[in-house]
C-alpha cells in the first residue's frame, strides 16, 4: 500500500536513489524502497513550494484555519494506519502513538484559533502626523509576513508531533509559508501517510498544490540540498547536535544565509534541594526514574542530569531510583543507530572510570534493546570533564554529589545551554533556592519546580528551546503558539494608501492591533 514516493506539486513521484525502511523490534524489512531524494528531486520540491507561495500566503487566515482544521480531520481519519506503521517502524507503543495523534491533531487545531485571534501578525499602526514640526510623520503600518517556503526536517523519536505534520510544519503553514519536509527515513511510511492526509486536505481546500511536499530520504545530501536551495527561506529542524550544527553552518554559510531553528537536546539539569530530599528522597527517586525511562528515554527533555549536596538523603534518592530503573526491563530504541551510540556512550562512560557506575545498562534482546544506566560523580570532577555534560540519549544519568550550597552553585554556572531544568523543592527550599534562579535562568528556556520536565504542554505560554547548544536560535520555541514568530518577518508599509496595505493593517480590520502606541 505504500509507495515510498515523494510528494511533490501535489503528485507522488520518484526521483533519486533508493533505501530500505527495517522493524528495529525484529530487524525485519518494512519497505523494500523507499526513494531518497537526490538535488534534482529536491529542488523539484523547492520549486513547487515557491509557485504555491504567493497565493499560499495570501489566503485568509478562515481560509488556512480550514485548511489546519481539515489536516486535523485527515489524519484522525488514518489514526489506525498510522499507530499500526509507527509502531512498526519505531517500536513506540500503541498508547503512546495514539497519545501523539491527538498532540499533532490538537497543536493544528490550536494555530488555527491562533491565526484567526490574530495578535501573532503584531500588527502596528503610527498614525500621520501632518503638522509636526519640524518634519510631518507619514503613516507608517507594520505586520509580520509569512517569510517564504520553509524547509523542515522530522525527528526520529515523535514520528508524528514533531514530523510530517508536527509543530514546525503546523507553524509554517498556518504563518502562510508552503513546507517542504524532509521525512525522518526512520518513520519512512508513517511520514507517506501523514503526507497523504495533508494532500487530500490541499484539494478539499483548494490550496495551491505545491502548499505541502515530501521528501524522502536516507543520505545527507538530501537534507543538504534542502538547506542550502535558494528558495527555502527557513528551517525548522529536530535531532542531535552533530546533525543540527551541520545543517545550521551550510544555512548560515549560505550566499543568502537564512534563520535555521534547530532544537538539538539537553540533559535538562535536576536541582534537588535539601529540604525536599530531607523530607522524601525515596519518593523523588522512584519518580525521576520513571520520567528518565519514559520512552526508552528518548527525549530531548529527558532529565539526564541531578545536582544535589552529597549526603545520606542523596544516597537514599540514587538507591531508589536504581532500585526503580533495575526493576524496568531492557526497551527497544528507534533505530539501530541510535542503540548502538546510547550502548557506546554508556560502555565509553563505564570505561574511562571517571563517574562511580550506579547502574548499568546492559545490552540484552534484540539488537535495538537497551537499560537504564546511571553515574554518580562528586562536582569536582563534573566540573574538571566536559565530557561527563554531555546528553547521551536514551535512559541514561549523571548524579553529581556536591559538598556544599556553594558547589551546587558552580556546578549551575558551568552548564551549557538547556531545554530545562527543574527545582525539586520543599517550601522551607526557598531561601537555598533563590541564589541559583538567576544563573539557571540564563541556561535553561523553562525552568520548573517539582515536576519533571518530560512532557511538553503545546499552549501559548510554552518555551522550547534555550541557549546553545540547546537551540539554535535562543530566541525561540519549536512547541506552543509563540512557535509561528520563527516563520513570519515583519514589513512596514509607509504612506500607503488603504487599499494597497494587507487587510489585517487597514483602518477598521478585526485584528488586533497596536494603533498609535494603544493596544486595541
Ligand atoms: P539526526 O542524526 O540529527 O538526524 C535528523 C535528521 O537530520 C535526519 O533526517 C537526518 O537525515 C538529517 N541529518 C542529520 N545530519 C545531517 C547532515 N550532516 N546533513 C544533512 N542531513 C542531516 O537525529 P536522529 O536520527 O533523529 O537521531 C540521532 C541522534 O539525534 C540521537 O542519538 C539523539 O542524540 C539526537 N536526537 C535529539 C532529539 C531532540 O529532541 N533534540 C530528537 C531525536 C534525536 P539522514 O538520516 O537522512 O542523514
């Protein structure tokens, strides 16, 4: 039934070289070929997004609404497909991948109320001033504007929030930017389905047909091309460092550079502190550990990281959360690959002796199949190797003992960049807490007290994302609302008359504005 095609100007079609898709549960072959996309299909694909933009992004914001709603409907009218090839192609289970049908459906739904409230195009009018002196103001009107077609690249580990029609996507389209997605080749057929959905919504909204494309792809050149054709105006990308800062350089190094947000991981630091270890370590534990395998831990906000004063009440938080983690059976990854870097990590960690091992992840079961490990290593010598901050992904910990307030301090100053971090705090916590705010604050794009940070709410007052390495672009979220400023550019308009301005900026429009420096 699956094609292994790509989808572009409306049409499935193949172009390139080819791959095969594998079950990592029973390494069995799931698609025989899957077509990956060489620069020629690629800049097929590009081309058909730039015919489609100028009436893509004239539509109405009731017109791309609809069409985000009809999206919704196409692909709760696939959800049993869906779970059934996304549980085969990632192992995730049939809970979870239900559960993440109804986060895709719901964040399109949500752009589109958004787009329809209005307040995201930052509409701005100084009225003329024809008599100040010394000089007459014109009337000058700004609004943000849909940036161009955008590129965007799915992520292994939510094959369907954070892919085909995932959050990146669902914002572009709703600012009015066509997409272009470059198909994680982990999820090949789940991606095909989604792309399918998105295209049966095109036509009953009569969109441009170049409004949505998919390519797919195994190899680097495809995401390469992607990046630097000179009609994609943005991207929107998710997965490890190594491949983001790659693609962020060939973006930024392009002759006409272009924003690239990528949201590229974390350890998320755990701050324990001493009132709540006092009072219910044991309780803490065995809940850290349930967030640190939720997933096989393949989260970019997998709390990888626990900072607390070396003590009894610590000893007590590490025996449960092992004891919890060693009760969790071996889980299967999503890719061959990344069993295999989480499997080397740990051994490379075990090693190099420089943390106490915990807990060890023993490889057992299918090639694919992994276990909790966890280090525990005194703050000095986190502090003395960069290579114990690094996120190993997948169900894995440090544990970093300090001796004092003091150190726990420095260990927060020497953070790099982070999606999160969390406080677990008592009441009486708050006089320890409130030195290490502002230098958390400077690390992290959301900062939590006592819940983990798994579990990412898609609402309008969401932040995900963070300093580097976290992010690419400090300055944005990939979930929540606030997601659409990355895919919109601002343009003023002066002296224009009525009729030439965008509708949302005339004088008597609906949409909420900033007029003469009054909010309406
Ligand atoms: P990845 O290796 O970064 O790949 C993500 C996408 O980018 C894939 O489509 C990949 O295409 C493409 N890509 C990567 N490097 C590229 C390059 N140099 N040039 C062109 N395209 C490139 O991530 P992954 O496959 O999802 O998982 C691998 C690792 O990523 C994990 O072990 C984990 O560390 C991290 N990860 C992080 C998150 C997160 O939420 N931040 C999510 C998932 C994974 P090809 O495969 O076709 O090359």
């Amino acid at each position: 039934m699956l094609s292994g095609k790509h989808l572009i100007d409306g049409a499935w079609v193949e172009g390139g070289s080819t791959f095969k898709t594998v079950s990592p549960a029973t390494g069995d072959v799931l698609q025989e070929s899957v077509w990956d996309a060489d620069q020629a299909t690629v800049a097929k694909a590009a081309e058909a997004a730039e015919r489609a933009f100028a009436a893509y992004s004239a539509t109405s914001t009731a017109e791309r609404a609809k069409f985000l709603r009809t999206i919704a409907d196409e692909i709760e009218a696939r959800g049993a497909a869906l779970t059934e090839t996304a549980n085969k192609e990632t192992a995730l289970p049939e809970a979870r991948l239900n559960g993440e049908r109804g986060r895709t459906t719901g964040q399109l739904r949500l752009f589109a109320d958004w787009i329809e409230e209005g307040s995201c195009f930052d509409v701005r009018i100084d009225r003329a001033m024809p008599d100040r002196q010394p000089l007459p103001r014109p009337d000058i009107r700004l609004m943000l504007k849909a940036i161009g077609p955008v590129g965007v690249f799915g992520a292994s580990n939510f094959p369907l929030a954070f892919s085909t029609a995932g959050g990146d996507t669902a914002s572009a389209l709703a600012a009015g930017c066509p997409v272009v997605v470059k198909g994680h080749p982990a999820h090949a057929g789940t991606a095909e389905l989604v792309a399918e959905a998105i295209r049966v919504a095109i036509e009953k909204c009569g969109m441009p047909s170049g409004t949505f494309g998919l390519i797919q792809g195994a190899s680097q050149a495809s995401g390469g091309a992607l990046v630097t054709h000179p009609l994609i105006k943005a991207i929107g990308f998710t997965g490890s460092l190594r491949g983001g800062r790659a693609l962020f350089d060939l973006a930024v190094s392009r002759p006409e550079p272009i924003p690239f947000y990528g949201e590229l991981g974390s350890v998320n630091p755990t701050f324990l502190l001493p009132a709540a270890l006092g009072s219910r370590a044991a309780e803490v534990g065995a809940g850290w550990a349930q967030s640190l395998t939720m997933g096989v831990g393949q989260f970019c906000t997998n709390p990888g990281l626990v900072i607390a004063i070396a003590g009894p009440d610590l000893d007590t938080f590490t025996n449960a959360a092992c004891e919890a983690l060693g009760a969790v059976p071996a889980q299967t990854m999503l890719t061959a690959g990344i069993a295999k870097a989480y499997q080397s990590a740990i051994d490379a960690r075990i090693k190099n002796g420089k943390a106490n091992v915990k807990l060890k992840g023993v490889a057992e079961g299918g090639a694919c199949d992994v276990s909790p490990a966890v280090f525990e290593v005194d703050s000095a010598t986190w502090l003395a190797n960069p290579d114990l901050h690094e996120e190993v992904f997948g169900p894995s910990a440090v544990i970093v003992a300090c001796p004092d307030a003091n150190a726990v301090l420095e260990v927060a100053k020497a953070l790099e960049g982070q999606l999160t971090a969390t406080f677990i705090m008592d009441d009486a916590d708050l006089e320890a807490v409130l030195p290490l705010l502002p230098v958390v604050e400077r690390k992290a794009g959301r900062l939590m007290r006592n819940n983990f940070p798994t579990g990412v709410e898609v609402c309008h007052a969401m932040m995900h994302g963070g300093p580097y390495p976290a992010s690419t672009d400090v300055r944005s979220t990939s979930v929540g609302t606030k997601a659409i400023e990355r895919f919109l550019r601002p343009v003023a308009f002066q002296n224009f008359l009525q009729d030439m301005l965008p509708e949302a900026a005339r004088d008597g429009s609906s949409v909420p504005n900033l007029d003469n420096g009054k909010r309406s």
